[in-house]
C-alpha cells in the first residue's frame, strides 16, 4: 500500500509531455507592484510673535533631526516641535 501511494504521488507531479505541471497554466497570476514614489517631510509651525520657517526634507529621520534643532527653528515654539518630535519620531 505504502509503494501505491509513493507512485501515485510520483505520477502526479510528472507530466505526460515537456513542461507539463498538474495544474492549468491559467491557473497561474502574474501580479505587478508599482514603483515606490519618494515622499516628502516638511513642516513650519509657529506663533503670533514667531515662525520655524518651512522646511522640507526627503527623510523622517531629517525632519525629526530637524524639529531640534533650535538655531535652524529660529528659537521658536520649542514645545510644538517637541510634541511633534515625539507623535512621530520617538520610537
């Protein structure tokens, strides 16, 4: 019984001709992924008597780099750029 079945299997997976699955071929999809577009990361925040200025930067890890640098922010709203610096770069 146990040779039976080592056949049946070995008889499955081998086709009657060259290239010949078990399975129809239009069983199988082809799928395609679209390319990765590049994001952008920019912020400006401020307050009646200041601004950061805008920034943009190609990477997360720049504009969280960024939000701290007090000189680049122009001394201006610290706790904004800090609450921003932790929702989205403290890991």
């Amino acid at each position: 019984m146990k040779i039976l079945t080592i056949i049946t299997l070995s008889l499955l997976f081998v086709g009657c001709g060259k290239n010949h699955m078990p399975w129809e071929q239009s069983q199988l999809q082809t799928q395609s992924v679209d390319p990765a577009v590049a994001e952008d990361f920019s912020y400006e925040l401020g307050n009646a008597a200041c601004t950061t200025g805008q920034h943009s930067f190609n990477s997360l890890e720049a504009a969280c780099e960024a939000l701290l640098d007090n000189e680049l922010n122009n001394e201006c709203v610290e706790n904004k750029r800090i609450d921003l610096y932790e929702s989205h770069c403290s890991a």
